[in-house]
C-alpha cells in the first residue's frame, strides 16, 4: 500500500495536488482548534467533559461531529460545512419544484455557475442564523449545561461580544465552504467529503482512548473488532452494484462509423450515500432543540414524553422513528437524483438499447423497476448501519450516543470517502500509465 504510494509523489501535477489538500486540511484542523474572540477556552474544555456524559449534547452532536468537535469549542470554524451541506440539500430539492433550477441546471456550466452562486448566498444566510442560535444559546448557559456558575464560557456577555463571535463563526464557515472549493478545484477528490473525513478522523484517537480508559482493555478490543466487521461489511455493500447491459447500435457519421460496441449502466445498491442517515438525524434533533429553546426545564407531560421517547436515543420509539425516517429519505433522495426518463432519453439519443426492452417508455419502466428493487436493500443497509449505536446503548442502558465512537455514520462518511478518494486517485494514476494505487 506505502508502495503504491511513490508514484503521487514522484508526479508533479499529482504531488501538488496532494500537497494542496493536506495543506488546506491543516488550516482547516488549525481553525477549528482556534477560540472565538470573546470566548474562555480554559472554561470551556473544563466544560465539554462534563457536556459530552450528559444527554443535552445529543442536540448538537450531529454537527459536532462534522467539524471534528469545533462546535462545543466555539472555535472559529465551529459552525464547520453543516450550513453549505444544508444549502445544497435545498437547491437540489428547489431543482424538482421550481422550474427556474431545472432551467438552469440544464445549461450547462453557466447554468451551473448561477446555482453555485445560489448555494453560497443561502450557505452565508444559515451560517449567520445557525452562529446567532448558538451563541445566544451558550449566553444564556443552554448549550454547555452542566458547567458550574463560576466559570462562564462568555465572561463578557454584552452585546458587542456576542455580535463579534457571531460575525467571525459566520466568517469561518465561509472560509470552510472556500477551503471544500479550492479542494476540489485544485486537488483531488471532493473537498466538503474531504474536510468532513478529516474533522470526523480527528476526533477516534480521542474517543478511543475514553473506551479504554473507562471501559478497559476487554471493551477497546472487542469495540475495534466491531468496528472491523461494520467496515468489511459496509466496503461490501459500498462497493455492490447492478449493472444493467446497455447495447449501441452502429450508426454512420460522415465517412466513419460509430458504435456497436456493448457497456452497461451501475447503478449502486447504496445510490443516496449516506444523504438519508444526515437528514434523518437532523430531523431527530429537532424535538430536543425545540425542548431546549421554548420549553426548557418544564415538567408538562408532552415534555417529559418527547425527552424519553424521541429524544433519548436508546428508546425504542427513538430507534424505529430513526429508522423509518431513513428508509423514507433514501426512497425521497433517489427519486430526485435518479430520473429513468432522463437516462432513457440519453440512451435513446445516442442509440444505445438495453437487450429485450425497447427504448423510450419502456427502458424507462425498466429502470425504475430495478432501480425500485436495490433501494430497499440499500435502505434497509443504511437504517442498520445508523441505528447500530442505538442498540447498543438500549443493551447496555446508556442515554447519549456522544459517548459512542466510531458509530454508524461516521463509518459510512469516512468508508464513503475513502472510496471515492481512492477511486478519484486511481483514475489518475492510470492516465499517466502507472500501475494504479489498487493492485
């Protein structure tokens, strides 16, 4: 594998490719690690041990996780890639019910240049109201409960303190969504996957050791052979796919003669990536957000009922609502990413056919028939994967999945990644007539 390695190095365009990204991955993890103005560090990683045991920090684990743990810090890159991941979750389901994305989208790259251009607007708008909602959560003492009175994380709680954090967390999720496109632009692979891979990396040596130290030994390896199993398992399933022959019948341009030649069309038993897991738990956060925010230390009973059964995460209402919820996702996703008509027509247009179904209609049928027929394994793999952490902590009587490493989404982010990276890496290689980074 080290090996395999020595041909990046040895390429120029591929060394200062690979030199861009890491470099970029080190201001990244260096921003996150850096405190807001305004913001007592010391106070504040006394604090996040004493948050990360208790089940408020569930609330906002999602996106904790995806800025390799900036968020409870109030770091300068604490908002992380959440607000861009969530703009362009909206722009792609704005696509399907506003003609003028769908107009737009089919124009190309100028087209494509005006909803980037969209994209980063609506990602500057979030990232100011998501800094606004946290900030004004950690001055009134809600986002890291538990730390005691004596040693506030804002020690100046005035106006301009607050207005200054939140202007620099919204500058530091727009330097965040500039690192994911100079990534991308100019290195390898895709730079918001990158960037959420290393915050996601960053913190497993950390959560390791917490397993070894309060669980001991026995439980640190059989956690490690787990987490072995679900990689094998989930690079399987990963990997899998249907390929559908595709025949192109021969045609003649001009003096020359073009097609007959037979490929086929993959199409992955997982299509949505791990798309539904995200909206799914965000979804799930918002019951605990809302308790936080408008109902905070009540006893009514509908409070007492959503905190036990929604938002405890080793409830078995918790764990089928979550699973369910995937499931739907990854249907909803699929139906928006993949057209079969779309693909029809394609095939249609430069005369491919699939062997015993006509085009046009029928291909189109054929498409969705399968395409219907691996979404529910593909589903039914995601929901297990995810709510494996949960499992877990209702076998054992725990109430925060916090506390669990290496859990269901963070192995898919980074097995996704790493795959396509890989892929990305490969495909390189080849076309400078190397051996290739697989063997």
């Amino acid at each position: 594998m080290l090996s395999a390695l020595v041909p990046i190095f040895r390429t120029p365009d591929l060394r200062r490719k690979m030199l861009i990204v890491l470099g970029i991955v080190v201001l990244y993890r260096f921003g996150a690690t850096l405190p807001s103005p305004g913001v007592d560090f010391k106070n504040v990683s006394e604090c996040i041990d004493t948050v990360s045991k208790g089940a408020n920090a569930d609330v906002y684990s999602l996106i904790n996780m995806f800025s390799g743990g900036a968020l409870l810090q109030l770091s300068v890159f604490a908002i992380g890639i959440m607000p861009y991941i969530t703009a362009s979750i909206i722009i792609q389901l704005l696509m399907v019910v506003i003609p003028r994305f769908e107009t737009l989208r089919k124009e190309g790259q100028a087209g494509q240049a005006k909803i980037t251009q969209y994209t980063r607007y609506l990602t500057v708008a979030l990232a100011l109201l998501q800094a606004t909602a946290i900030v004004a959560m950690a001055s009134r003492g809600q986002l890291l409960q538990g730390c005691p009175a004596d040693k506030p994380i804002l020690p100046n709680n005035d106006l301009f303190t607050l207005v200054t954090i939140v202007v620099v967390m919204t500058a530091g999720a727009i330097v965040v969504m500039w690192f994911g496109e100079l990534i991308t632009e100019r290195g390898i692979g895709n730079g918001m996957s990158l960037l959420i891979f290393a915050g996601i990396a960053s913190r497993l040596p950390a959560d390791g050791q917490k397993i070894l130290q309060s669980q001991g030994g026995l439980v640190f390896g059989l956690v490690c052979v787990a987490v072995v199993v679900i990689l094998v398992a989930v690079v399987f399933v990963e990997q899998g796919q249907r390929r559908i022959p595709v025949q192109y019948a021969k045609r003649m341009v001009g003096r020359k003669m073009y097609g007959g030649s037979s490929t086929y069309l993959p199409l992955k038993v997982n299509t949505a990536g791990v798309i539904p897991v995200i909206f799914a738990s965000s979804l799930l956060y918002l019951p605990q957000l809302v308790i936080q925010l408008v109902a905070n230390g009540s006893t009514a009973s509908w409070v007492v009922w959503i905190q036990n059964n929604l938002v405890n995460p080793a409830s078995p209402w918790h764990i089928a609502v979550y699973f369910a919820l995937i499931i739907f996702f990854t249907y909803f996703y699929v139906a928006i990413t993949f057209n079969p008509e779309e693909r029809a027509d394609e095939m249609k247009k430069f005369g491919g056919f699939i062997p015993g179904i006509r085009p046009g209609k029928p291909t189109a049928d054929y498409l969705n028939y399968v395409l219907q027929r691996i979404t529910l394994p593909g589903s039914l793999y995601l929901g297990i994967i995810a709510i494996l952490p949960n499992l877990f902590l209702e076998m054992g009587g725990g109430s925060s999945t916090s506390n669990l490493p290496f859990g269901g989404t963070m192995i898919l982010i980074i097995v996704v990644v790493a795959l396509d990276t890989t892929k990305q890496i490969e495909s390189q290689l080849m076309q400078r007539n190397y051996e290739g980074f697989l063997k």
